[in-house]
C-alpha cells in the first residue's frame, strides 16, 4: 500500500527515473510548481481549517471568503496538467502576489504586515525557475518598493476598512512562512539540483563516451591502411594518419621538395575542391596513381582526404586489356593473312542484316595444287602475298575478310560499282599472279580464282549470305569462274540429296537384288556369266540396274557371244 502510494506521488510530482534524467525544461517546472503547491497545500491545512473556523466563529466571513478563495485557487493549479505549465506559474505567482498583497493592506498590525512582505521576496527565486534570468531581476527592481515601506516602519491603512486580522493571526502567518520558507521553496530547489545533477552526471558518462570513441577514431585514423588528410579548404594539410607521413616523408626525400598543401604533393586533374572524387598522380612520378576520395563533413570547414593507391589496380587493367586486345585479335584476326576473319564477320554484323550489298565469296582454286607441288610453306607464302595485294588493289570502302582455307570475302556497297556488274569488277580487281621466292629464283604462281556472290534484295543475317555464297561458288566451273546465288541451284542440290538418300536407304533396306546372266557362243554352251547388281524399289514397283559385273579373267567380249534373255 505504502509503495504503491510512494510510486503514485512520485509519478505525480515528476520524480520517477523517466523524468528526472529528461532533459525537458518544461517537465521540471511542472515537478517544482507541484512540489510547491502540495507541500504548501497539505502543510497549511490545518492553518486554513483553523482560521476558517475561528473567522465563522466571530462573523468575519470575509476572511472566510479569502481563505476558501485561495484554497481553491492553490487546488485548481494542482489539477493543471502537462501541456499548460505557463499557466499553472502564471496561477502560483498570482496566489504569492495575493496573499502578500492581503498581508499588506487588510492586516491592521504592522509587526504582522510586515512578514507580506517577506513572500514578495521570494518571488525572484521562483520566478527565475519558471521564466528564466530576465523576469527574475525585474521582480529584484520591482522589491525595491516593499523594501521602502519596510525601512519607512510605518503602518499602512487598510483598503476599504477591511481587517482580516484574527487573535491567531500572527501564529497562521509565522507558520506559514515558516512552512513556505523551510519547505516549498527548498524542496523545489532540491528538485532542481536533482535533475541538474542527473544532467551533469549523464553529460560527464557522455563526454566520456564522446572522448573514447574520438580516441578510438583517432587511432583508427592514424593507423589506416590508405593515407588520409585533414586540409582547409585551400588544401593546406593540417594533419595526416601515419600512412600520410609516410606518404609525405618519400615524398619529399624523391623530390626534395615542401609538402605543405595536397597540390604540392598529387597532380591534380581538376582544381581543388570538396565534395569530388579525382584521380591523381604523385608529382614527378606518373606511375603512382591515386584515387582523391573528399569525404562529406558538415559541422566543420575543414576537409578529410583519403587518397587511395590505384596503382597496382591500373597496372593489372593495362594488362588486362593488353590481353583482351591480344585475344581479341586472335580470335578475329587471321594470323596468316591479318585479315580480319569469319568471326568477325558474324561479330561486326551480328546484330545487323545484309542488303544493298554485294557479298563474294572468293576461292583460290589452284592452291591445293601449289600446296602439293611446292609444300604448304610455300602455299601460306601465296596467300600472304594475295592477301597484299587485295588490300592493295581494294578500295577502302569494301571490307575484305579472310575466311578458313584459300577463301576471302569481299562485302562492297551497290554503289562501288557505278553501273559496271560484278564479273567485271571482280576480272579487273583480282590479281593473276603471285611471285614467291624459292631458294635463289622467283617463282611466278598464276592464280586461278573461283567466286560465289550473292546480291540479296531483302534483309538476309550475314550467315544466310555466306550460305549464299557458298552454294553459288559449288556451282562454279573452269568455264564460268564466277557464278551468282541461284535459288534453282538450291533446288538441284536438294534433289540430289533426297536421290542419295533414297538410294542409301535402300541399300540399308536390303533392297539390293543380284541376277546371274549366262554369256553362251554359237554353240550355245556357256562360257561366262555377267552379274546384274539391281535395286528392287518396292515403293515404286521399279528394278533399277545399277551395274554389270564381269567375272575376274573371263571380261573380254567374244566376237560371237550373244545374251539370252534373262527371266
């Protein structure tokens, strides 16, 4: 029960752990203004039940009209809650001032008036509790005018007649001010230096807590790996980790120069400035590359630098690309020729279509020939040497390839040819000979070509006009070197595949039927046998005869040898 009304005033009068570590100036004002009230409301109950009584005894009900007034107004302002602190001082100065002001001028006993104004001197103190420094000294300046009558020691008259003077009255007021004077107004000091002392506690374990983590940064920042500055903001350092010493210590035995600001020490690719990461390079030395990095800092003109070595990063990228560049080339550069290859060819136009284009597709034709005859060394020779000469002869707008064996690809806009065909260009710009030295003689290799071109009219993938090509350039011959794509030539490939496929299906079938047929002479004796290889398509009903077979020794045709007729 005890405990419980312990918490229930504690949490009313603002002493609770929550509210004396806040930080909150209303919520302490609101703690003394209670603390005021109810100390003085429960310690002067029995003076005002008192003088209440013994002023209904003798018909002063105007003293009793004073007392129940200010009993009221001290209740009403303890019922005001949080949110209207200004009001409830507003209401516990007014009460002070009225009961100083009845003290004063209602009582006719100056020993007793006196003591009125000993409340009004305690106005200051509270005052500056609940309205800070300045209303304080005004209230000081404003008891001067108390302090006057005092040193005057004359009584004053009371207003209107009115004398609320009682046969205790004196008692009732020595009391109550011994209880607002030892009481009230030490217990709400009290409250103030409590939670001025909580403050200063909480602030003291803070700034032991700040000053830990600013050593720990410290440290951290003068142990980091990455050189890092403080600099203002003209870029003067003011000061740098250990790895920043460093920095400036080789610095300045290498160049044997002043490491004063950042810009004597990096070249800089931009002006100085905040805010924005810059690569950089130690001055008289472009292989130690940096990387500036500005960090952001708002409560302070000063600038932290970190300066972050890329070096060993750019080296690595060099040789990165150094090797994506080799590869690349490999793998879309004919090491031969050096000529860009078939792989190129489908990289560069991959995502593109071939129209308005003429695509040939060229064959040395005599190359397995030369290959043979002279080595393949001397074949690879040829092929360099028509390699340079079709750069050479080509005009640049036409994009030449290397594709696998003796074949090159030429790609040439419409235009190239300004009303010529392509036969023709393709006579005036080939080459005819290739000369290769061999031992001590120079060789002279005529060159015979083969082409396959195409001239699509809708948009092909450049795969389809190699295809293209390709079938065009079977179809070539020594009469005609140079043939276009023909969609009847696809047509005749194709049927002579399905007859190869048919007749290989047949054989896999057991299709394949062989017939024995005597060869006699005139008198009719038999003197060989030819066999008949026949293909039996069953689908069709047809006996195709593939073959005439004679025997090993007996193939010389008799003169007078005649076939009869088989079954």
């Amino acid at each position: 029960m005890l405990s419980r009304l312990k918490s229930a005033l504690q949490r009313y009068l603002l002493l609770d752990s929550e509210h004396l570590n806040t930080t909150d100036a209303s919520i302490w004002r609101l703690s003394v203004l209670r603390i005021i009230l109810l100390v003085g409301v429960v310690l002067t109950s029995a003076i005002v039940i008192h003088s209440s009584y013994t002023a209904y005894m003798k018909g002063m009900y105007h003293v009793l009209v004073l007392t129940i007034g200010f009993s009221l107004l001290l209740y009403a302002t303890l019922a005001i809650k949080k949110p209207q602190v200004k009001l409830a001082s507003y209401s516990l100065v007014s009460t002070i001032v009225a009961a100083s002001f009845c003290i004063v001028f209602f009582t006719v006993d100056f020993t007793i008036a006196r003591y009125g104004f000993l409340l009004l001197f305690t106005l200051p103190i509270i005052v500056r509790l609940m309205y800070g420094t300045k209303a304080s000294v005004l209230v000081m300046l404003f008891n001067i005018v108390p302090y006057m009558l005092l040193i005057n020691n004359k009584p004053l008259s009371p207003l209107a007649g009115i004398d609320i003077t009682l046969p205790e009255t004196h008692t009732y007021i020595a009391s109550l001010l011994f209880l607002f004077f030892n009481f009230c107004i030490p217990l709400a000091v009290l409250r103030v230096m409590s939670s001025l002392e909580k403050q200063s506690s909480s602030n003291l374990q803070q700034s032991r807590k700040l000053n830990k983590l600013v050593h720990q940064y410290q440290e951290i920042f003068n142990n980091g790996g990455t050189p890092s500055f403080f600099c203002d903001e003209q870029g003067r350092i003011l000061q740098a980790n250990r790895a920043g010493r460093k920095l400036i210590r080789k610095f300045k035995r290498a160049q044997h120069a002043h490491a004063d600001n950042i810009e004597d020490i990096f070249e800089l690719s931009s002006p100085f400035g905040k805010g924005k990461n810059q690569p950089a390079t130690i001055k008289g030395n472009s292989d130690c590359e940096f990387i500036l990095q500005f960090a952001s800092l708002t409560h302070h003109q000063k600038q932290l630098i970190h300066c972050h070595d890329v070096s060993s990063m750019k080296k690595s990228t060099r040789e990165l690309d150094a090797i994506r560049k080799q590869q690349f080339e490999k793998l879309y550069t004919n090491e031969l020729t050096l000529l860009k290859n078939h792989n190129y060819w489908r990289k560069s136009d991959a995502e593109d279509t071939i129209i308005n284009k003429h695509v040939v597709l060229l064959k040395l034709s005599n190359l397995r020939d030369i290959n043979l005859r002279y080595g393949h060394s001397v074949g690879d020779d040829v092929l360099r040497d028509v390699a340079s000469q079709l750069k050479e002869v080509v005009p640049s707008s036409v994009e030449l390839y290397h594709f696998p064996g003796a074949k090159f690809l030429f790609a040439l806009p419409n235009l190239q040819l300004t009303g010529q065909n392509i036969e023709t260009w393709l006579s005036r710009q080939l080459p005819r000979y290739s000369i290769i030295s061999l031992g001590n003689e120079d060789r002279n290799f005529q060159l015979e070509w083969r082409a396959g071109y195409a001239t699509p009219t809708k948009e092909i993938s450049p795969d389809t006009a190699v295809e293209c090509c390709t079938i065009a350039l079977s179809q070539c011959t020594y009469q005609m070197p140079f043939v276009p794509f023909s969609a009847n030539a696809v047509r005749v490939i194709r049927e002579n595949t399905q007859h190869k496929d048919k007749v290989k299906s047949l054989l896999d079938t057991g299709c394949l039927a062989l017939f024995l047929q005597p060869q006699v002479d005139t008198e009719e004796n038999v003197v060989s046998y030819e066999v008949l290889a026949r293909l039996n398509d069953r689908a069709s009903n047809n006996i195709l005869q593939l073959s005439s077979i004679y025997p090993s020794g007996r193939r010389k045709r008799l003169g007078n040898t005649f076939y009869p007729k088989s079954d």
